[in-house]
C-alpha cells in the first residue's frame, strides 16, 4: 500500500475539524482526496482516473488524526551535528506522530541570520528528511539591514532572545533593535519569535545560592531566573507591539515556551487590545513541576526553567481559555558531556529538554485528567501550529486538498518511557520511567507511510518548506 498512488484509511474514530467521527479518508497522488463515510462502498464510484480498485486499510477503534506540526526544534546542523541531525531528528518525529517541524536558527553553525547560512543548512538536509521541515531565521542586531533578503529566501519568519542564547553568534536584541525589524516583519507578514527573558538581576535567595558552593540544587537554579526575568520580557513585547502599531505596523509578535503563568495576563490584554500577540507553552511545563524534580539531576534544566505546580495549572487554563495558542516541543538536545550528567552542576549543564518524539502521549496523558479531548490536542498540536507557521493550506487538518499527513494513534495503550525507545541522536530525556498513556502505532508523510510498530518504512520522503512554494 505504501507505493499505491490511490488508497484510503477507515477508522471509527477520525479527528475532522472540531469533531471524532467514524470515516474513510481517501488518499490519492500524496493529497487527502475526500472524506467519505465509514462503510463507504468504492466500487459504485466513477473515477475517470481509477484504473483500479482503491485500497481500504481498516483501523478499527484506533484514532487516526492530522499528523502533528511543531514549530520549535532545535536540530544544531550544520556545524553541531555531535548534538543532533536532520536524520536523527526528524526520524524521532516521525516516531512521535510529528509530520511536519520547523527548525530553529540556532544552535547550528552558521547560524541561520543571513541567506548564505540559510543555503547551506538546506544543503545540510538533502537525503535527511523523514519528515517536511520548515525554518526559522534568526534577528541579531547586525543583520537587521539583511532581513529582507533573508526572508525572501523562504524562512518562515524569525526569532531574537531578550537574553544570552548561550552561543556568541546569536546575541540578544535591545528595544532600538526591535524597532527597526517589527516594520520589516510586518511587511512580510511573518511572525517574530521571542524567548523572553530580561537578566533583571537575581533575587536575594538566587545571590545567595549564587555564593554558596553547592550547585546541584534545583531551587537555587529556579531561584536565579525568576518569573520577574519572563514578565519584564512580555511587557517590553506589548510595549514593542504598540509602538509599531501605531506606526502602522501590525506584526505578529509571538513569546515561546512560555513558563512564568504571571505573563499571561499582559498576554491577554495584549490580544484583546487587537494586538498579534500570540505564545506558545511546552510539555515540559505543563508535565512535570518543580516541587518533584531531584537536585542534580540536570537533564530537567532548561530556560526558562520549569517552575511550581500551581504555575503549571494556570498554564492549562489558559490553553483552555486560548491566551496560550499551542503546545510545541521545544526539543534542545546537546551532548550528554554538556549536560554534565555525571556532576549534577545545573549551573554548568547546557539548558534544554530532549523529548521530541513523547510530546503527544505526555500531552495527551496529562490533558485527558483535566478535561480536554483528543480533538482539542489535536487542535493544538496540528492546526495552531501549522496556522502559526503560515502551513495551514497544506497541513495540520484532515481537510480534501491538504497533504495527506496522518498519524495512527491507540490512545490507550499506557507503557513506561524507556532509554531504549528513543529515536533522538543521544538516548537521554528526563522522562525515562515516566508512565504515559497514548501510542503512536503509525505516520503517514503525504500519504506514505514512513513510520510502523517503531519501523522506518524506506527511505526518508522528506521535504524543505520554503515560504512562497507552497
């Protein structure tokens, strides 16, 4: 079936729009042709086209639903591929039901800030493709004279840090920097990333922690970036916003990984403002909370950091209420040397989460015990995304005319997360032993299945997204 032009995939539980029906979804030359009835009878059809029968693959109960799109993955090639590649990164989404992701322009060398370096990391990704991938290029504050060049080479928007990224390369923009480039981002209608954190200083528990000689406690990491860091950082986006706004430029503005629950309501005053202010959250801070992670273990640490319970509860909420727009991975994988696994230092561990290919059953084993449905976690890790990222005219919605990018998921089958299941190039995450609830059994890529009972089917089938070709 996986060479057949024309086929189609039946399921009692189909996720279409905002709704779980049983359907057969037929498939012809890589695009979702129609959706039909579940007990759809082919052979009284006319096709002009259709030499042959269409093939019918019965999923019974299992859910079959738009592959998922996530808009922040760090994959570091060229130039740092000892922390993860094209290959290894993009066979671990198609092992976590992701179809289609876009890259982020750091940590790779080059970075992505120019149309030199943006052409060699599309070079990086020939034959490395298990899934589409879209980019992000980056904003620093000498390249914003080369940002139109840039854009027009086909990224799908850009991103800057309020703060060190930790690579020299990549340096935070200041409020002068912004300035020139939301006006340059509101004529390409592209949305500008941000990793909010404003260094404000440390509090006096964090100063003191700073002093003292231990490093491996997770507190004192908490303690040193503050909620304050990500607020300060939010309110000089608003600030931003409407200052190009009333200059007639009405760019999109986008806050990812959002930890501190304290920003969401300079966030929801900014949309209902009329503002394209728009943030994301992560697995990481709606599945794991800060009163359960053990001192020294740094595989937990990233920026911003993950924080309290009850911070993580106004996360959901705000999900469910729309002022957080969608769940993305953020997978940062580095070396297990930089983690400094062995010492516990979370002072010097790289910060970033490994998780790529858990994202769907760790949302979807936290989401159903606060009331969201299947169909809302689709919406969020499938339509929003691909919305964001300017992909929604060929994915994230089992719609006729999109691609035909499908995930089979058993979304109760519980089992533990285990070393020997990942796919990512260094085989740590912090969610090794975690029970979750939700297997992916399969992957369709533009109706080729390249992903089976944790089998790569062929070759990868991969495609570059550029802005402007689609």
């Amino acid at each position: 079936m996986n060479d057949h032009p024309h086929f189609a995939l039946r399921s009692l539980r189909v996720i279409v729009g905002d709704e779980m029906i049983p359907a057969c979804v037929e498939i012809k030359d890589q695009i979702i042709y129609a959706i039909h009835p579940y007990d759809v009878d082919f052979t009284s059809f006319i096709d002009d086209h259709l030499i042959e029968k269409c093939l019918i693959k019965d999923l019974g109960n299992k859910v079959l639903m738009p592959g998922l799109v996530d808009s922040h993955v760090h994959i570091n090639e060229p130039g740092r591929t000892e922390w993860e590649g094209f290959n290894t990164a993009t066979q671990a989404a198609a092992a976590g039901g992701i179809t289609t992701l876009v890259d982020m322009p750091l940590n790779c060398i080059p970075v992505t800030i120019t149309k030199a370096a943006f052409d060699e990391k599309l070079a990086a990704v020939s034959d490395k493709l298990w899934v589409d991938c879209g980019f992000w290029g980056g904003v620093v504050p000498h390249n914003i004279d080369d940002l139109d060049e840039l854009l027009t080479a086909g990224v799908l928007g850009v991103k800057s840090f309020l703060i060190d990224s930790g690579i020299d390369e990549f340096p935070p923009v200041n409020e002068q920097d912004i300035s020139k480039a939301l006006p340059i981002l509101a004529k390409h209608n592209v949305p500008y990333l941000i990793h909010a954190e404003l260094d404000c200083g440390h509090s006096a528990a964090a100063d003191k922690s700073a002093a003292a000689t231990i490093t491996d406690k997770y507190q004192s990491f908490l303690n040193s970036r503050p909620k304050k860091w990500e607020n300060d950082a939010v309110a000089l986006m608003v600030k931003a916003a409407k200052d190009a706004k009333k200059k007639g430029h009405n760019a999109k503005v986008h806050i990812v990984h959002l930890s501190s629950a304290q920003a969401l309501a300079s966030i929801e005053k900014a949309q209902a403002q009329g503002l394209r202010f728009s943030a994301e959250t992560c697995p990481h801070y709606l599945t794991l909370a800060a009163e359960t992670i053990p001192d020294g273990k740094t595989l937990f640490k990233c920026c911003p950091p993950i924080r309290e319970q009850a911070n993580q509860d106004k996360l959901w909420q705000a999900l469910k209420d729309d002022v957080l727009s969608f769940i993305v991975s953020d997978h940062s994988p580095c070396t297990p040397e930089l983690k400094h696994i062995d010492s516990g230092d979370l002072d010097k561990a790289w910060g970033g989460i490994s998780a790529l290919q858990f994202g769907l059953p760790l949302i979807w084993t936290a989401a159903k015990q606060r009331d969201f449905s299947l169909v809302e976690i689709s919406r969020l890790m499938s339509f929003e995304t691909a919305e964001f990222a300017g992909l929604s005219k060929i994915k994230g919605q089992i719609v006729p005319g999109r691609h035909a990018d499908l995930c089979v998921f058993d979304d109760e089958c519980e089992y533990q997360i285990s070393t020997a299941m990942i796919k990512h190039k260094h085989k740590i995450t912090p969610y090794v032993g975690k029970t979750v609830c939700g297997k992916i059994l399969q992957t369709y890529l533009r109706g080729k299945l390249v992903y089976c009972d944790d089998e790569f089917i062929d070759l990868p089938q991969g495609q570059p997204l550029l802005k402007g070709q689609f």
